[in-house]
C-alpha cells in the first residue's frame, strides 16, 4: 500500500495505523508526498519511522503514475479531491492499483463514476470512495442489516433509522475538535463546483434513471430535527447530512444489479443523537435547530447562481482554515462513539446493527478504518470479486468485518 498524503492530520495517522498493523500482517507499505524529507521528517515526529518515501505530486503525472505502479492500493489523502484527486485515480486505473479516498464531495464521486467506472471495472480496479467515518461504517451496517432481512426472512428492507451518539473528552470543545481545515476546504471546493446541486440528491449515484427517481420519491433528505427516545433530539448528520444517503442507496443499487433483480430504494433517515435531561431539551432543540439552519443553507445556495455561488465559495476558501488544521493529538484519543441501525421489512421484521468504536470519528477512528480498508483491499481474497466504482461496503463486503476489531470498530446484529 502506499499512503499518499501522508503528512496531513488524518494521514500521518493511517501511517501510524500500518506501521503498527504491518508488524502483525507482515503487509508492506509506503508514504508518498511532494517532499520525501518532509514525509520523513513528519512521520518521525509522529513517532513512525521505517517506511519508504515516494515522491509523488498531483501535478506531475508521471509521479503519480510510477507510484500507482509499484502498489497495490493508493490511500488517497489529498484533498479537496474536486481539485487534486482526479489525476490521482487516473494513474491508478492505468496502472491498475486498487485506489480508496476519504471524499465527502458527492458532485466530484458522480463525475468519477461517469469517467472511469467501466474503465476500472475493465483493468480489475476498485475505486472506492468516502471511504471514512462518512460513510464506511453506515454503509457497511445498512448492508449487513438488508443481507440478514434476506436470510432470516426472505425480504428486503423498508425503512432504515441510524442514530449516532457520542462521548466527547472531558473539558470544554475546541472547535478544531468537531471538523478540520481540509474539511471546510471540501465543501467550499463542493460550493464553487460545476453542479453543486448533485450534492443534496440522495440518488446522485445512481446511473439507472428509473431507479433513481424511486429513491428521490421514497426517500428524501431532510435536516429538520426531531424527537428520539427517552427525550433525546435528533440533529442532521455532521459534517453534512447529504453524504451517506446516496452512497447507502448506491450500494444497495449495485448489490441488486449484481443480483439480477430491480433495486427496492427505502426510506433512509438518519441523525446526531442529543441525548440529556429534561431541563437541557430547549438547549438542545436551539443545537439541533442552528446546526439544520446552516445545512439548509448550504442547500439552499447550492442550487443558486453559479456566479452568486462561485463569489460565496471564493470568499469562504479565504476566511475558513486550510488543510493543516485540526484536532490537537491530545483530543483524538479519549472519543468513543455508537451508531444504530434500526431497519424494518416491509412485513414488518425488524432487526438492529450497532457499530462501536473509539477514537475522534473524523479523524483517529476514520484513519484506522481507512488503513484496514486499505489492508483488506491489499491482500487477494478478502473482499468481493467486484470491480468499478465501488461503495465502502460493495467493495469490502460485510465477509470481513471482524477485521475492524482491529480498528477499534466492532459491528453486532440483533433482531
């Protein structure tokens, strides 16, 4: 594998990951960036040492290429991927690597699917995209529930509720702890993009257009908050509550089409639990409320004039942080999150898939999934005999979760 982006927040922690999994696996790996002596230099201070420096630039082609030839799977951590990650998938479908990313930019996954998924699909390559906390672990959960509706009951399912609850580390937040730079740089990069709008669709992935238009009817995104259980409040999905929705349906499309049957779109909802006590529920309504506001907001611009949007997007790359900031390495450990898959057959079964795991969802937690993604990917045999462009969950497949064990990601079903 070949770590390429290695000296950012999220990337330097896959090659802490490898590093210590390369030691039980006796998979081999290396970091790519610009600078081998600052990848080197990097990495050392973050106390991995022993891996081979790349250099490889998204500017230079044949840098991209050489490194897509010597492995078998690139961790792309280059971003904003509307920008930079484009020539990065084109060296590996030429040279025939395995490529995963952490995008969250569902304009730019739509474009990379009309380019290039019967080309990978011809050369044997999986391009697997949003392949972090957004959206590997609802994904893969969505998928083991509708694949146990199937065994035990012979149906698929008709409604899907995911609930994600977290403890945060003791003192007060940062803002640096809840998203990072290249973060706001990808939806800045979404705002100012060629069609914004695909960004807000929950069948933007779809490419069969009758199956799509079921989707949209059956199951549109909404960010209104709601009641939970026992009192808790259901806020939109952060960083943004239009990511998972279209990846999820695509899975489910491509898990059909593989199947020989027609997709059955369900109803998808899903949310931040804010759980506390009685007292605390208008502040926490007044949460869930500003943080629906700015995501109906950023709806409500992506489907405004391209000139109106493309100023906003110019005005916000300058004013937000860049790609170096992010959480301290003090605040990543001490995270633990949950999420609950609660999905229905149309008959009415009903079963639960419940994810657990540790560490800072966006950035620790997302970096080790990552890494065993990308481990999985490596070695033949371990994932599903699919190529193209590929969801987390198509591409893994639910055969190997037990492997997340080792990513502090643990996934149970109960009915």
């Amino acid at each position: 594998m070949v770590v390429f982006g290695a000296t950012g927040v999220t990337g330097r922690r896959v090659a802490a990951y490898l590093a210590e999994r390369a030691a039980e696996t006796g998979a081999r790996w290396a970091a790519a960036g610009r600078d081998t002596a600052k990848v080197q230099r990097v990495l050392g201070e973050a106390g991995v040492s022993g891996a081979e420096a790349l250099a490889a630039d998204v500017n230079d082609p044949a840098s991209l290429l050489e490194m897509a030839a010597r492995t078998r799977v690139v961790l792309n951590l280059v971003g904003p991927y509307t920008l930079y990650g484009w020539p990065v998938i084109e060296a590996c479908v030429a040279q025939g690597a395995h490529y995963a990313d952490l995008t969250g930019e569902i304009p730019f996954v739509r474009r990379v699917i009309g380019a290039f998924d019967a080309r990978a699909a011809q050369a044997q390559v999986k391009l697997v995209q949003v392949c972090g906390f957004e959206c590997l672990p609802p994904d893969l959960a969505v998928l083991l529930a509708a694949e146990t509706a199937r065994e035990r009951w012979g149906e698929g399912l008709a409604s899907v509720d995911l609930e994600v609850s977290m403890r945060t580390p003791p003192g007060l937040p940062r803002f640096s702890d809840t998203i990072s730079g290249g973060t706001l740089q990808s939806l800045v990069a979404v705002m100012g993009g060629e069609d914004p709008s695909v960004a807000t669709d929950p069948a933007a992935l779809i490419t069969d257009p009758v199956a799509a238009a079921e989707v949209r009817r059956v199951s549109p995104i909404s960010v209104a908050p709601r009641r939970g259980p026992q009192n808790a409040v259901i806020a939109p999905m952060a960083p943004a509550a239009f990511i998972n929705p279209p990846v999820i349906q695509r899975t489910m499309a491509l898990t059909a089409a593989e199947a020989g049957t027609r997709p059955e779109p369900f109803r998808y909802r899903e949310g931040m639990l804010l759980a506390g006590a009685s007292a605390t529920l208008p502040l926490r309504y007044g949460a869930a409320a500003a943080l629906a506001g700015m995501q109906a907001g950023f709806a409500a611009l992506a489907r405004a004039q391209p000139s109106l949007r493309r100023r906003f997007a110019e005005a916000l790359g300058t004013i937000l942080p860049g790609s170096g900031f992010g959480p301290a390495a003090d605040r990543l450990e001490h995270w633990s999150w949950r999420m609950s898959v609660q999905a229905r057959t149309a008959a009415g079964h009903e079963l639960t898939v419940e994810v657990a795991a540790e560490g800072h969802p966006g950035y620790l937690a997302t970096a080790r999934m990552l890494g065993e993604a990308g481990l999985l990917l490596a070695e033949p045999g371990l994932t599903p005999n699919r190529s193209g462009c590929l969801t987390p969950a198509a591409a893994l497949g639910t055969g190997s979760l037990e492997r997340f064990r080792k990513a502090q990601m643990r996934f149970s079903v109960s009915a």
